[in-house]
C-alpha cells in the first residue's frame, strides 16, 4: 500500500502549477533539527539539500534565503542582495506567524506572503535541490529552475565562503 503524503501548502501550489517534484520523507527529530541532518537520510542527496531561512532587514522587509543545508549565511552578502543596511534572522517566535510554517519545515513555496527570495548561486549548479515540502520530515526535490520561478526568486551570492 502507497503512503499517503499530506498536502501541504507548498504541494499544492506546485500541483497547481503542473511543477513536477519527488518526494522524500524522513522521521523528524525534536533534537536534530538542523539542515546537514536531512542530509544523514538520505545520502545521495546530501549535496542538493537545500534550507530555507528567513530573515528580517532594518526596514523590518522579510526575506527568504534557501542555500545549501551544510552552509552558513554571510549576513553582510544577505543585506547586500536585499537591499538592506543590514539584515538578521527572523525570531523564530515570528516565523509561523508570518509564513505559516514552523522552524523544520519551512518552505521557500506557499508562504502566507510572497516575500522576496533568494537562492544561492550555488543552486545552480544542480539540475534539482531538495527543499522543504511545508512539514517536518517532508521534503520535496524539485527542478531547480522551475522552483526558482515558482516564488519569483533570483540568485546570490549568500554564504560564507570557507577561507579567512
């Protein structure tokens, strides 16, 4: 018998959209919520996994980042792709009432609002990422490209580099 998969905002409005995507489910842990951690299920995608962060300008703008789950944002390279004069993570207290998803399943897809969105430039580098699907324990691999346009998104320049 098929697991049946919940649909959640972010499945909906790529049905909608006739945007194809794969689904991977995972069992989600209260106490290894972070991002390299999705990775630990399922290996061979390690690499294409991507998390989505949102964060808060000055001008108290949101802003989505999706980047690789390993790496770490570069505030400064954020701000700069915003717009901003400087920029910070949304207090996790805000994120479920202004997207509608809670920290672990977060989607850059189906936000209440449609916030500007950035993906890393490295992202373009793969032909799918692996994102969240809007549920803890559900991602969903998508074309890179359509997942792009489905929220309207342009690409950065948004993490650390490694050398100092």
């Amino acid at each position: 018998m098929k697991h049946k998969i919940p649909k959640t905002n972010a499945l909906r409005i790529l049905d909608k959209q006739k945007i194809h995507y794969d689904i991977h489910t995972y069992e989600w842990n209260e106490d290894k919520h972070i991002g390299a951690e999705v990775g630990n299920h399922f290996p061979e995608l390690a690499d294409r996994i991507f998390k989505t962060i949102v964060l808060k300008g000055k001008s108290k703008e949101l802003f989505v980042c999706v980047i690789q789950s390993e790496k770490h944002l570069d505030l400064k390279k954020v701000a700069k792709a915003c717009g901003e004069k400087n920029i910070d993570l949304l207090p996790l207290s805000e994120l479920e009432k202004n997207t509608g998803y809670i920290r672990g399943g977060c989607s850059p897809v189906g936000m209440k609002k449609k916030y500007k969105t950035f993906f890393d430039t490295e992202a373009k580098m793969f032909d799918k990422i692996v994102v969240s699907a809007g549920k803890r324990g559900l991602q969903m691999e998508v074309k890179t490209e359509e997942l792009i346009k489905v929220v309207d998104g342009k690409l950065a320049e948004l993490v650390m580099t490694e050398e100092k």
